[in-house]
C-alpha cells in the first residue's frame, strides 16, 4: 500500500458498542404507576385540557390516535374517554435521575436526550459484558426492578441506528442493528422518519424526487450539500449507515427555550405577560438545574397569520435571577407594542451561555 492510499484509509476507527434506551410513553407510564385507577385507561399528560398539547399519551391512548404534541382538544375528539393528567415534573425527574444512575453502572459514557431517553457508548462497558444486546437486557430489567417501568432499547455501531432501533420494537423491546444490516435498514425508510429530518426538510426532499433512504443513497455528496448544506453531508452518510457523530456526556447546550400556543388568539399585553411566566419558570428551572447562565434572551412570537418574528436582548453580564429574565422578556414583548394582529404563539429562550463551546448541538426545547 502506497503511502498516500494509507493516508486516504485514515486510521482503522474501532466498531462502536451504542446503546439508545427510550422509556416507553414516559409520563404517562409514570402516571399509570402511580394512581392504580389510570392503569388500562387512555391517558394523555397534558397541561390542560382546553388548550395546549399532550405531552405524552399512554398506549391506551394511542390506540385511538392520540399522540404527544396533539393538541389537547384534538386528543379528546380522537378519545372521548381520554382522561387528562397534570404533570409531575418533579417525579418525572427523580425517576430520570435512578434511570441515569443505572446507566452509570455501565459507562460513564451517557448522553441524555431527555428526561427518558438517552445514548450510551458500551464500547467499553464497566462491567465487561460482551455483547451491548445482553447490556440493554440487564439495563432494561434493572429499570423495570427500580421504577417499576419499561423502556425499550436500540443497539448498533452509531447514534443513528441505535435510535432508529429503539423505536422498533416498541414498547418493553429491543432490536439490534449490525454493521452488516444497516445500510439496507436505511433503504426503505421514509425521510421523513430519519431522526434530525423534520416536515419542512422532508418536504423539499419529497419535492426534489427523495423519497426514501435508497433515493438519498443514489445522489452524490455534491448534490445533497448543494440543496441542503452542512446537514446535506449528514444525509449523504446516514443513507448509507454511516454516522461518525459520537456519544457526548455532559454535552452543552446551545440555547434553552419553552414556547406554548394559546387555545385562543391573544391581543392583550396583560394577557401574554401571564403566558410567558411558566416559559420563563421552564427555561429558568434548566438553568438552575445546570447551574448555566446565558446572557441573550430571545422572544419569539408567531401571529395570528403564521407570520414568526423573533426579538432578542443581551445583557452586558449574565442573566443571574428568574426576575432577569422575566423582565428582560417582558420589556421584549412590550416593546412589540401597539401590535395590528392577533398573537397565537409565545416563546422565550436564552443563549449565550457563559460556558458556551463552538458545538452545533440543537436548542434544547422544553416545550410540552
Ligand atoms: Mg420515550
């Protein structure tokens, strides 16, 4: 072998052990746990019942089409019987919390991606178990031991099939993807069913003939960066299993951002004031949490008519207190004042983070 031809190889990388452990309908199934008279019954956990999104259905509830992110008012239309649960955000957390710890008895290598849902690199695992599928075995019984709660598991060599795989046998079930099995497991999937691919990206996939995993796989590096730039190369290697991106613990974030649509178009100053205040107690419960402090704060708001428009502020040291913040949104919202439409949506988020790294993680959205 050629010098050169040694260099293009690049080093031999190691066959990653990835583990991606998904609780199954999460709040719900906590919910269920904990008052006997839901278990059975279509459930959705919702912040209310009249306006607002489900933020997350029990299997019951499912059957009927309910699904997390539906508004609550469509949920129940789908599901007359649907009952609707408060969240507990608080138990939702402590049992995050013994679900990371059982994840810590086998690598220090975890990267949450929220509160019930987390990658784990088993590629060295602390307690030497051979093989990641007998890893997610003893994880998934240790869970259901402690908290009394399923969650399934995807394993494979990246971060994007071990997801994919985690959905696919759902609930309480595992499914394992090999290096040998991937590129085809990509073929027949929709794009719009890759993870980071959303309705809009989807669209104009759909639009330029991309259909499927294969469609993307039959396009060139240069064709994908052109239509969609830096994520393109993201695409092309995904359609072809390939996925270098690794597990990152303690990852940073960002931005941190909570954003809720209103049952009924709002006008009035007041009014939208009283609807920033659990955005702003979300957003600032994260920062609190982290111990981060950001220093831009970022309003965003979508009328009546669609149209988005976002308003920013940053502040010349830290935001240090939840007041901070509420003024800092509230002055942004006033200053939209006098406003000729109708507003259907608010959002609050904060960036800049004082340990902020260059790093392209996504905005943590904390919306429910
Ligand atoms: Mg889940």
């Amino acid at each position: 072998m050629t010098e050169e031809a040694d260099e293009q190889a690049g080093p031999v990388a190691r066959q990653r052990k990835i583990i991606h452990v998904d609780m199954d309908a999460f709040y719900a199934s906590v919910e269920q746990r904990d008052n006997p008279d839901l278990r059975g019954k279509p459930v959705a956990v919702a912040g209310s019942r009249e306006r607002g999104v489900v933020a997350a259905a029990s299997y019951e509830a499912r059957r009927f089409g309910v699904r997390s992110a539906m508004p609550s008012v469509t949920a129940k239309r789908q599901c007359p019987d649907l009952i609707f649960v408060k969240p507990r955000f608080e138990v939702y957390k402590a049992v995050s919390q013994q679900i990371r710890e059982i994840f810590a008895e086998h690598t220090p290598i975890i990267e949450p991606l929220s509160l019930d849902e987390a990658y784990l690199d088993v590629s060295e695992n602390l307690q030497e178990i051979p093989l990641a599928r007998d890893i997610a075995l003893a994880i998934r019984a240790r869970i259901k031991e402690v908290t009394g709660l399923n969650a399934s598991a995807g394993i494979s060599y990246n971060k994007f099939l071990a997801k994919l795989a985690s959905d696919h046998r759902k609930p309480n079930g595992q499914y394992v993807i090999s290096p040998e099995m991937g590129p085809t497991f990509v073929e027949a999937l929709p794009v719009g069913r890759f993870h980071g691919i959303g309705p809009a990206t989807s669209a104009k996939m759909n639009s330029l003939g991309l259909h499927t995993g294969l469609d993307m796989r039959s396009q060139t590096l240069d064709f994908m960066q052109a239509n969609f730039g830096k994520a393109g190369s993201y695409y092309y290697w995904i359609s072809r299993g390939i996925d270098d991106r690794e597990v990152r613990a303690n990852r940073i974030r960002k931005s941190v951002g909570a954003e809720s649509t209103f049952a009924g178009d709002l006008t009035d100053f007041d009014a939208m004031a009283a609807e920033l205040q659990p955005l702003i107690d979300k957003v600032w419960r994260h920062c609190e949490d982290k111990g981060s402090r950001g220093r831009t704060v970022t309003l965003k708001v979508k009328f009546a008519d669609f149209e988005l428009i976002s308003r920013s502020r940053t502040v010349s040291g830290k935001i240090d207190s939840r007041g901070e913040l509420e003024l800092a949104s509230s002055d942004l919202l006033r200053a939209l004042f006098p406003l000729n439409k109708a507003v259907r949506l608010l959002g609050v988020s904060l960036s800049s983070f004082q340990e902020d790294q260059s790093d392209d993680e996504p905005q943590l959205d904390l919306s429910i």
